[in-house]
C-alpha cells in the first residue's frame, strides 16, 4: 500500500469511526429506537450518503459492528480473567465470575437491551458471539472445577454438566435484575442463593480434607 493509499484509508477508517462513536453515544443517551439516521448524520456533522457509504443498512448496520466490537471484547475479556483466577477458591471464583457477567451487562446495557428487544433484527450476528463467548468461559469453569478435581478437593461426577447448571440461571438472574427498574444490579441474593443449591447439589466436598 502507498503512502496516499494509506492516508485515504486511514481517513476512511476515521470517517467511519466517527459514525460509530456518534451512534453509540445517541444509542446510550436516547435508545435505540429513538435514533434516527437523520440524528446521527447532524451529531457528527456529516451528510446522509457518506453513512449510507459506510453503512448500507443504516444503524442496523452500526449496532452490528458494536456488537462484534465491544460485546465480543468484553466476553474475551472475562475469559482471560477466569484463566488467571483458576487458582482461587471455588466461591470466590463464581462470585468473581458472576460480578464480572454483570459488569458486562451494566456497562453495555444499551446494548444489551437491543439485543433483547430486536432479537430478530440482530440474531444472527448476536448468536455466534454469546454461543462462542458462554461456551468458552463454561469450558473454562468446567477446567476449573476438575483442576479441583483432581487435586481431590471436591467430588463432581461431570464438570461440564455441573459449570452448565450454574451458567444457564446465572445468566437469567442478572437478565431478570436488569430487567426490572426495582432490582439493584449488582445485588447478589440471588446468585448467593444459586451458589448454595449448586454446591449442595452438585458438589460434594471431601469431609477428610
């Protein structure tokens, strides 16, 4: 690539990031559904046929991109976390685990709730990530239960079945608590309780030990 035909790409690059940083901030500040195309080409003082340049299918196409960027490098993210806690107590590790999977809701709430509300305008950019980003960190889970395991701290017949059972109603929980403007996100009762009916359930800890 030559010197002019990088500088045009990198003008490309940042005429279209410029889009991208104007919508997400619309997105977050009036909703998805309240923000016209129109509001995102007068926020960032460009005209309407460059956007369409950039982006065929208009804020579709914006929330697409948003959600392979930022959704995907939060999930990335805590994945490596849960690489370099493998070492904590078991607790202690779904609790870190579980504050992070809110943190990643609380921070991209908008986000989120497009992906909930307009769930079949979005499915199929929205499935590969959550399906590749859950099975990761459950595989990691599983990883961390038998590392335990192993070293004969606790009895569990099939950790892969056992970091499922916990995954599937920690995530309903933390969809349930940002769905309803009473409950406080972070309040971790409902995980607490999830946690005791999984260890007792599921995990059986050597009494000698």
């Amino acid at each position: 690539m030559t010197g002019k035909q990088s500088q045009r790409q990198d003008q490309y690059n940042r005429g279209k990031q410029l889009f991208i940083d104007t919508a997400k901030h619309l997105f977050k500040t009036k909703g998805y559904d309240k923000t016209k195309v129109s509001d995102i080409v007068n926020a960032s003082g460009r005209n309407v046929s460059t956007l369409y340049h950039y982006f065929p299918a208009g804020k579709k196409d914006i929330v697409k991109i948003l959600l392979i960027t930022d959704i995907k490098e939060e999930f990335d993210k805590l994945a490596t976390l849960m690489a370099q806690e493998s070492d904590r107590s078991l607790i202690d590790a779904l609790h870190l685990f579980f504050h992070q999977f809110v943190a990643i809701f609380y921070h991209n709430w908008y986000l989120m709730s497009i992906m909930l509300y307009y769930k079949d305008d979005f499915e199929a950019e929205v499935t590969p990530i959550t399906r590749e980003g859950t099975d990761h960190m459950r595989k990691l889970l599983a990883t961390f239960l038998q590392k335990r395991v192993d070293n004969r701290e606790l009895y569990i017949t099939d950790c892969n079945v056992a970091a499922k059972l916990f995954f599937a109603p920690g995530m309903e929980a933390i969809i349930v608590n940002f769905s309803e403007p009473e409950k406080d996100v972070f309040d971790t009762t409902e995980i607490d309780q999830l946690i005791a009916i999984w260890q007792r359930e599921t995990v059986f800890f050597d009494q000698d030990k």
